[in-house]
C-alpha cells in the first residue's frame, strides 16, 4: 500500500539561515511592517515608555511593534491576548513581523487598553494611503449601521421599562407570600402553599432585597439621566439587531461606491439608525476631504434635520419615502396627494380645492404651518377618501422644501438609492466576521479600538484584491525590500 510518510524528526536539515527567509516578498506582513514603519505614533497618540537614562528594570516593548501584532491579529481574527502571545511564539509570520520578541499577554492587553483612542489615527493615515492609490471615487456613499454584541449578558441590562415589570412582578409574588404567612399565623395546620412561616419569611426577605435592588438602578437612571443600565459593560445598550434583541453597540459606518471600501466606521450608544445620517456624512466627507457626493441610507434614517444638514454641507441625501402619516396608514389621500404652489404658498387637494395657511406650530422644536380650507372640505365629493374629521389640514415643515429636492433626486436617479444594499450589505458581513462573537472589551472608547482595527482589516483586504500588495508597498515612502535570498527565489 503506497502511503506517503513524514520526515524523520532526528535527520539533520539544511533549513534556511535566517527568519527573513521564511517571509517571501509577497507576503502581506511585509506591508504591515512598512506601513507602521512610516507612522508618526507619537502623533497618532500612543503612549510610549519613560525615559529610563539609568537603564533599571526591564526595557520596555516598542509601541510600533505591538501595533503590528494587533494589525496582523485582526487581520486573521485572532483578537484574545493570550492567543496573540502564543503566536508570538510559533507563528513564522508573527515571528518575523515581531523580530522573535514574546511579549506576555498582559503587555499585548495593556497596550490596546492604554491605546484605544490612537487607533483611530492608524486608520486615517491608511485611507490617506488609499485616497493616494485613488481607491475612493468620492461620489457615491452608502451609509448603514449593524449592531454588534457588547461584554454584557441581557440579563444584565435594564430599562425603566423592564424594571417596571419587575417590579410589578415581586409586588404580586410578595403580596402571595404575605397572604400565604397570614394564613399560616391563623390556622395550626399546613397552609396551602406547603411553605412553612420559616421558608416563607426567607422568600419575603429575598424579594424584599431584590426590590431595593430594583429602587437603586431606577435612582440611578433618574440620577444619571440615562433610559438603561449596563452592569457588565456600562457603556452597552439593549438594542434590536438583525436576529433579535441583544445587548451591544450600534456601529455606524459609511462606504465608497467605487471599490467598496470602508470610508468611516464609529461604535455608537445610539439605539437605533434614526439621527445618525448627519454625523456619519459629516465623517465621511471629512476623511475623503470632499466637498460634494450622493449620500444614500435606509429609511431608518429618515429625519428631516439630518436631511437638511447633510444639503447643507454639500451632501445630497437619497432615502426612501416612509409612510409615517396617520391618514396613509388608514388608507387615505397622504400629503403626497396634495400638490405645493411655492409661488403662492398653498396646497392644491386631490380634488383641486386650494388650502392656504391659517396658523403655525412648533412640535418639538420644529416650526410647522397648517393649511386648511373648511368650506371646501364640506362640500367636497371625495371627503370620505381624504378624512373622517370635519375638514383636512395638511402641515408644512418651514424646511419642507428641503425634503422636497431630495424626493426629487432620488426620482430622478432611482439607481442609486436601489444600489445601497449592493454597496453596504456585504460590507458589514465581512467585517462581522473580523469581530466573530461581538467585542472583547468593555467601554464605548475600547469598543472604538476594535471597530478600528477590524476597520483596517477590512479595508486593507480590499486594497490588496484591487492594487495588489506591490502598488501597496511601491505607495509606502518606508518601503523595506525583501532580502537577497528571497529575491533569488523569486525569481
């Protein structure tokens, strides 16, 4: 039987002389290892050692060495300290990307811990690099949010609303026990719940004790100004994801149309999409350095003042239309029924009756104006199809005009709006799976470190199948050529 058999482990091998050897010149890590090179990481923020003239102690590990392990580690989904420290020491890539240096999982914890914030910078500086290999079109961006799970059980969150319940639910166990008690204090027989006096003042005692549990965290919702409460990790919040509720943090992200590459990823406490159209294009337009694109969005988006501020800053915004009125969702005329004469100022209704302004309002500080025109509504054939009141009155935000150029935009370029799932969706499922199972850390500015280093890992994914790792280390000023060896054989 023809089998194919190992090596002996005893024969002598004339295996290459140097690590260097073992990393071929197109191998990935040989960018990691420029690209840190030329960072300025005192100005990106990180910490680095005390000056130590008299040389006591240990030396301490180069900062820009333990950032190539994080960026390498991303890269490959391995996030844990402890496994970044055992590929120290039997991973040849890690090997040479680290020059054999075995730092312990403590120092590799404690430098992404005392580091958070300046990982942020290291993602500017490679979409710098990006813009340089004109990998962003500037013309078109998708923006979505996904929700990743956070350090902290649901068990472990509450809302005012879900320790209301909880309340409610002791009250009605506790007033059983006491009824239970009393009956168990006027007959000498068993009572009925087959708990005796004992067993039942220790179970009024725990839900009395878990009351002033409950009292506590509503105080400190009240005292803090906050709708939840997080013991695990204080910074999540209960949210409702793709696959139901979860405990987590709303990341908020933004992608270029051209080749897909993340322009802006930011963990958010915000629970839902709904006023994060505005600061992700603002993100956006910033790290592109643009003055003009097409900015498209879900309609969870949908917010009026988000839509008027990214015109404003040269933004158009593409949404959907949401049918948020009361009158379409019963199945009457909505106010896309009712034609706005800007020269005139007044609506015309669905059977021509023309409604001009009769008062002005403010809801939540927004100021709207009604226009109505009762004689009209009285006599009018099809009232039965437009409202079930005495007359119609259709209001008019003092911006309106302003979601009116976007229903225009998005009418006249449909494509663009139907491209966004294209764009986004699967974005965020690769980048899900650089964060497999949700974060490790704790706190929304440590939970910003990892949507940064999986953002890097992302994008440099993509830089590599559209340029290549070549036109990527030709862009880099550090470039360090592989050995002579290894230029040999490749040859």
């Amino acid at each position: 039987m023809n089998l194919l058999t190992g090596a002996d482990r005893q024969q002598a091998q004339l295996l290459p002389p140097c690590v260097e050897d073992y990393v071929g010149p197109d191998n990935p890590v040989r960018f990691l290892e420029a690209f840190v090179n030329g960072l300025d990481l005192r100005a990106a923020g990180f910490q680095f050692p005390k000056e130590n003239p008299a040389g006591r102690g240990r030396p301490a590990y180069p900062p820009a060495d333990l950032l190539k392990l994080y960026l390498y580690g991303y890269l490959h989904q391995v996030r844990s300290s402890r496994r970044l420290a055992a590929e120290c020491g039997r991973n040849l890539e890690v090997i040479w990307l680290m020059r054999q240096l075995t730092p312990d999982f403590k120092t590799i914890a404690d430098f992404r811990k005392d580091n958070a914030a300046a990982f942020q910078a290291v993602v500017r500086e490679f979409t710098r690099l990006c813009r340089q290999l004109d990998l962003f079109g500037g013309q078109l961006l998708a923006i979505d949010g996904t929700k990743i799970k956070a350090v902290n059980a649901r068990d472990q969150n509450w809302s005012q609303t879900k320790l209301a319940q909880q309340q409610a639910r002791i009250e009605a166990r506790l007033a059983e026990y006491l009824q239970a008690l009393d009956q168990a204090d006027a007959q000498a027989e068993a009572v009925p719940s087959a708990l005796s006096p004992a067993q039942l003042q220790a179970k009024i005692a725990g839900l009395k004790e878990r009351q002033a549990q409950i009292q506590a965290r509503l105080q400190t919702l009240e005292k803090t100004g906050q709708t939840q409460l997080s013991a695990t990790d204080p910074d999540s919040r209960g949210m409702k994801g793709a696959h139901g509720h979860l405990v987590g943090y709303n990341v908020q992200g933004s992608v270029d149309a051209k080749h897909h590459l993340l322009v802006g990823a930011e963990a958010t406490q915000a629970v839902c999409d709904q006023g994060q159209l505005a600061a992700a294009a603002q993100a956006a337009k910033t790290a592109l350095a643009i003055t003009q694109a097409d900015v498209v969005a879900d309609g969870g988006y949908r917010k009026d003042e988000d839509v008027k501020a990214c015109q404003e800053m040269g933004l158009e915004p593409h949404l959907p239309a949401v049918q948020n009125s009361p009158s379409e969702r019963a199945g009457l005329y909505g106010k896309a029924d009712f034609r706005y004469d800007p020269a005139r100022d007044l609506y015309h209704c669905p059977n021509g009756a023309e409604l001009t302004r009769r008062r002005q309002m403010t809801d939540k500080g927004r100021l709207l104006f009604n226009y109505d025109h009762p004689p009209a509504c009285a006599a009018c054939p099809v009232k039965a199809r437009c409202t079930a009141a005495a007359f119609r009155t259709v209001s008019r935000w003092e911006h309106e005009a302003c979601l009116e150029r976007m229903a225009q935009k998005v009418a006249a370029a449909p494509e663009k709006l139907a491209a966004r799932k294209t764009l986004i969706e699967h974005v965020w499922g690769t980048f899900k799976g650089l964060l497999p199972g949700g974060f490790l850390v704790r706190g929304l500015v440590n939970v910003g470190a990892e949507v940064s280093l999986a953002h890097f890992g992302y994008n440099f994914k993509r830089a590599l199948a559209v340029v290549g790792l070549p036109n990527l280390l030709a862009a880099m000023p550090s470039f360090i050529p592989a050995s002579p060896a290894a230029t040999v054989a490749a040859k």
